[in-house]
C-alpha cells in the first residue's frame, strides 16, 4: 500500500523528534556525568593543607682557636602529632592511657598541669592559686562554684573518657588532655609529652610506634655549655621571650615558645646565631593524610668565633684573682676586704678584646643551678666590672691631659713647671705626693706629680681637656657588640646633672682623673690603646667572624673598626707621653714583678684614686712592646694597691700564647723593628 504525503511528513517528524529528544538526553547526561562530576569530586576531594616550624640548630660560640665554648647537644622528646593521632576519642585515649603507663614505668615525669588530685574522690591541690583554678574552669568551661568532681565529670564527657577506665586512668587521661589543651594542641602545632626521654625510653616507644598513633620521638637540640669558666658574662645566656619583647620577636617570624639570646654575645649575634626554621607541610583529604613532606628546609644557625683565646683567658682571671687573694686590700663599711677587680687586655692593632677578667665571677654552667646564691654573694660576681663598673681613672688621666698640653701648644717636652708639694690656686691649696722641684711632662708622667698636672689643667681649662678627653672615648659607649657603660667626664655640665656645685679647682682635680670622671677598664684599654696607636682610637670588639656551622666557610670577619683620630699637630707629643710611661715602668717595683728586664720596654701609667666608698682603688693602663704595640691593657683592684705588680704575669702570659716579639733568624736583620706608622688619612 502506497503511503501519503502527509504519513510521510509525520515519519520524519516523528524520526526528528526522537532524535532531537536522544540529544537532549546525551547532552543532558553528558552534563551530569563530566560537569557535574568534576564538581562533584571538587566537593568530596576538597584538600587542606597545615604547617609546622621545623626548630633550627642554634649556631655555636667558639673561641678564637674554634674551641666550642657553647654548643648544643641531642636530647629526645616524645610529642603528639595531630596528624597522626586518632581522631576518634575512644582510640586516641587508649593511646595516651598506654604511653603514659609506659612513661610511668620508666619514672619519666609527662605534662600534666591538671591541679586535681590523682585520685578519687578528686579534690583541688592545695598549692592552687583562685587565679589557677579560674583559669582552668574557664578552659574547660564550667562556672566558678564548680568542685573538683564537677570537672572531672565536664572532661570526662568532653572527650569521651568512658567506665572501662579506673578513676585514677581517667584523671591521668584528663592531666595529658587538659595540657593538651592549654597547649593550644593542633596539625600546625606538635604537643610536648616528655623531655630528656632516656635511650631505653626512646626503644620502647620506638618499638610501639605501630600501635602508638600519633606518638613521635623528636630529636631536640639543646644549649650547652662548654666552657663556662670562660669570659661568662660576655657569653651570655638563651632564654624564652618575655611578654613584654613578644611583639617585637613575633613581627620578626619567631614563634613565641622560641629560645633567644637574653645577654650576651647570645643576645648581640642572634641573627647570626638562630637559624632559619623550616616547614613541614601535612596535606588532608577527606580526612586522611595524603601528603607529609619538608616544603622549606630547616638552616642550622651561624658559627661565632670570638677574639678570645681561651687559655689566655683563664689565665687572666687566674693572675687577676691570685693577686687579690695575696694581697691585702681595704675593708668596706662593714668590715669585709675587697675582693673585686678587672683586668682588660686588647690587640694594639686592631682593638680586639684579647681577655677580660672580672672578679668575682662565676661559671655559666652553675648559672641556673646556683642563680639565688649569685645573686645575693658578696661583691656580686654576676656583674661585669671589665665593661660596666664604673671607677675614677686617677692619674691615669694625666695622659690625657699632657696629650691636651703638647698637642695646643700649651707645652713641649722641654717645659718646666715648679712642684714644691703645695700647688695654691686661688684661696685653695692642693697637694702634691712629693717635692719634685722644676719639672717636665716626662717626668711628671713618671713621678705622677700633681703639681705639674694642676697648672697644666689651669691652662687649658676644663673646655679644651673634657674634648680631649672625647678624643680618648670618655664619657661614650666603646662601641663593643655586647654593650658596656659609657662613664662621664667631670664637667661644669655633668656637675649641674649631679647636683654637684661646680667649685673653684675642679677643674685641677678633673686634669689629674679624680672628680666625677667615670670610667670603664674596658675604656681605659681603649686610652693605653689609643697612646700606643698615636692617637688612634680603635673600638673593641669580641666578634673575630662568623662562620657556617660546621665551621668550613667563613661567612664575614670583623675589620677594625677606628673610632675617633687626634690630629696631633708635632711628632714630639706621643714621644714625650711614651718616654715619661716607660720611665714609670721601671718605678717602685720589687724583683720579681720587675718591667725591666723582659727584653723590651713598657709604657704604662698608674694610679690611686679615691673612691666613693671612702677607700682608694689601684688602676693602671699600659702597652708593650713600647716601640711596636702589640698589646695594650688596663687593670683596676677596688679598695686595693700595688696593682701594677699584675703588669708583668699579663705580658708572660702573651708571650705564652701569642709570642710578644719575632723571633729573630739568621736572614733577618737585628735591627729593632720600627714603631708602626701612624697614618692620618
């Protein structure tokens, strides 16, 4: 049968329709299959990714030879990691219930600040302050009236600590949650168990970790101390940061249980010295760890090596102590001898700190053991007299002064004043230690006569020695990297900041170091220094470089760094000022401290000021070998005398060590080597 037209017509439209409505399907399932299911896998593959700081290695302190004077040391610690730990709280409590049974077992104290008793009927600990049991409520989120069984029952049901467990397991699960907590415990922040875990301790839970979800053994470097005995106060110590410095750290990308630099070379090189953290990068996903890796590499901190020597060192607080305990000195108010000085020894050529002895002094390894009794010991060993004790610098200060008189003109080598002990001044008269007749500055130096100094002072007024006195670092911070007191110098000014009059003939007493003149020995090494380098004043520094941490590549080493420049105006001032240091050295000395007989001169310059406690100090300064500086010192007994005779024990011990003058061989030359040039540029 032959079809229509139209039944043709309705075929196809038909045959259109269903093909049209089979596109629509495919696309419509074709959305819903790839569109849609990628969206769909973004929802239920959403990953989360979390970050730890990786501690870094603290950089070690050395001396100048690398012997390590602080250094660290390995300890262990057993941590939970959240991103291990179970999530589910039935499990994650068997878990902590089993290691601390294991921690119990080896007598290891685990964290647990929980103030409830151990066991039931529970109560408070009686040590508990209201603040401590306010706090912890507040954590654990029950009012103030709540007892001690209240709690119990709220942490309990916080985290699901069930009846399988005995009421003692559940207060020990309770402690460790509730540090848990207090800990801030999450993925970017590992929580601490126990510390100084035994190697038994760290087995056991190595053995177990299979079972022991979450629970990890990590590798603590700890500060130690090597060498304690060796300059302490200038090394310094670590600690936590204090809420008031926590801003200032954490703008800084420190986290706040961090350990820094308190004092010290500890505080001074702490960029140096801390390391870069690094980061550990945990990624989730559906709530499973899918990734666990170290995105940012942990930097291990620098190497400080220090100008130090430590034998040299320990031999200077040897000669420092030795000689107060066999010389008698003066009693204080109470009755008690003075036991306290500093000795100060500084490379003439660069102004690097060689030693620093201060006494009394302590040991950094007993600092915290023995902190309460430091702090409460006679003459206060934890003070650093080398760089903060301020003294008077006596006629030590007559260097300065006759630099003043030669350098304007005032006066030459060949000038004589008259010294006939009593020296008028107005309608004041002072004294002079002897009757030295006309003398000049050489022998004034050598002699220390006041009355020379006085008319010297007279004439050049107190303006033109206190900015001398500039030149020489009085009155200023050295410029060392620990820091140190900056003293002042006696002037109408500084009186006024006193509530000092300033009187008729202060300014003959500033001219010869007594007054309100304050110095440092640290400062007084910088005067010897200064004279030696022929007005030259370098800063003392304790930092000779800076190295990796395994000590193999040297990273930057401390220049000398010159701090102030006299522009001497005739080569005759500093030959005047050396000829009157090396006359004193040959001043008043019994055999066996003798200064002359070494094989080359010394110049130095004592003194016996008065000090605010009623009794006189003794105080040198010095150089030696005179004619080509290698070292220069300075030294001050509180209540004591004779402190030069120190003078000649310090220059054995260079010459132990360092070597004080070349040792001649046949192919050089037996001429004495010339003084180093003085350069002005």
């Amino acid at each position: 049968m032959r079809k229509t037209v139209s039944e043709y017509v309705k075929m196809i439209f038909t045959v259109i329709l269903v093909l049209a409505c089979t596109c629509f399907g495919a696309l419509k399932l074709m959305k819903i299959q790839v569109v849609e299911s990628q969206n769909y896998e973004k929802e239920t593959s959403a990953q989360t990714s979390y970050t730890q700081s990786i501690a870094p290695t603290r950089g070690e302190i050395v001396d100048s030879e690398g012997k390590v004077l602080v250094g660290n040391r390995v300890t262990y610690a057993v941590m939970i990691d959240k991103a291990l730990f179970p999530a589910e709280d039935e499990e994650a409590n068997a878990v902590l219930l089993e290691l601390i049974q294991i921690l119990s077992e080896e007598k290891v104290q685990w964290a647990d600040t929980l103030p409830i008793s151990m066991n039931a009927p529970y109560r408070f600990r009686m040590d508990t302050t209201e603040e401590e049991l306010d706090y912890m409520k507040n954590i654990i989120g029950v009012n103030h009236y709540a007892t001690a069984d209240n709690c119990m029952e709220i942490l309990c049901e916080t985290y699901h600590i069930d009846e399988r467990y005995t009421p003692r397991q559940k207060r020990m699960i309770a402690g460790l949650r509730y540090a848990m907590a207090q800990a801030d415990f999450s993925v970017s922040r590992q929580f601490e168990v126990a510390e100084e875990l035994s190697m038994s301790t760290v087995t056991e839970l190595s053995q177990l970790s299979m079972q022991l979800k979450g629970i990890v053994i990590n590798q603590i470097p700890e500060r130690r101390i090597e060498s304690g005995n060796v300059i302490p106060h200038e090394i310094g110590m670590t600690g936590p940061i204090y809420a008031e410095n926590a801003e200032e750290y954490l703008e800084q990308g420190y986290s706040l249980d961090a350990i820094v630099g308190i004092s010290g070379i500890e505080k001074a090189m702490e960029p140096e010295l801390k390391g870069e953290a690094g980061v550990r990068t945990i990624t989730f996903e559906a709530g499973e760890v899918i990734s666990d890796e170290i995105t940012t590499p942990v930097v291990s901190g620098n190497t400080v090596k220090l100008t130090v020597n430590s034998k040299f060192q320990k031999g200077l607080q040897k000669i420092l102590e030795n000689f107060i305990d066999t010389h008698e000195g003066y009693k204080d108010e109470n009755g008690e001898e003075m036991n306290s000085g500093a000795l100060v020894v500084l490379d003439a050529e660069t102004g690097a700190v060689l030693g620093e002895a201060t006494a009394p002094t302590y040991n950094l390894k007993n600092y915290s053991e023995h902190y309460d009794e430091l702090l409460n010991e006679t003459g206060n060993p934890l003070y650093n007299r080398a760089t903060l004790g301020l003294y008077r610098p006596g006629s030590t200060f007559k260097t300065i002064t006759a630099t003043a008189g030669l350098n304007e003109g005032i006066v030459d080598g060949s000038t004589t004043f008259f010294c006939g002990r009593k020296y008028q001044y107005y309608d004041v008269t002072f004294s002079c230690t002897g009757y030295h007749s006309n003398i000049s500055v050489a022998r004034a130096l050598m002699v220390s006569c006041n009355s020379y100094f006085y008319e010297l002072s007279r004439l050049l007024n107190i303006d033109k020695i206190a900015e001398y006195a500039e030149y020489y670092g009085i009155g200023q911070n050295t410029g060392i990297e620990t820091g140190d007191s900056a003293g002042y110098m006696a002037t109408p000014e500084k009186y006024e900041s006193l509530g000092i009059d300033w009187t008729v003939g202060q300014v003959l007493q500033a001219g010869i170091g007594n007054g309100e003149t304050m110095v440092t020995p640290l400062q007084l090494a910088c005067v010897a220094n200064t004279i030696a380098n022929e007005g030259v004043r370098y800063e003392p520094y304790l930092v000779e470089s800076v190295w990796d941490y395994s000590q193999k590549k040297c990273l930057k080493t401390t220049k000398p760094t010159v701090a102030s420049r006299i522009a001497i105006n005739s080569d005759e001032v500093y030959q005047d000022i050396e000829k009157g240091m090396i006359m004193a050295s040959g001043n008043s000395f019994p055999s066996k401290y003798s200064l002359t007989n070494l094989g080359y001169d010394v110049a130095i310059k004592t003194g016996t000021p008065q000090s605010n406690n009623h009794y006189q100090d003794s105080v040198f300064i010095g150089y030696a070998p005179a004619d080509n500086p290698k070292i220069a010192f300075s030294g001050i007994v509180e209540g004591g005398e004779f402190s030069k005779y120190m003078i000649r024990s310090i220059l054995e011990l260079y010459d132990e060590i360092y070597g004080m003058t070349e040792k001649e061989t046949d192919e050089q030359e037996t001429e004495t080597k010339p003084k180093k040039i003085r350069e002005d540029s």
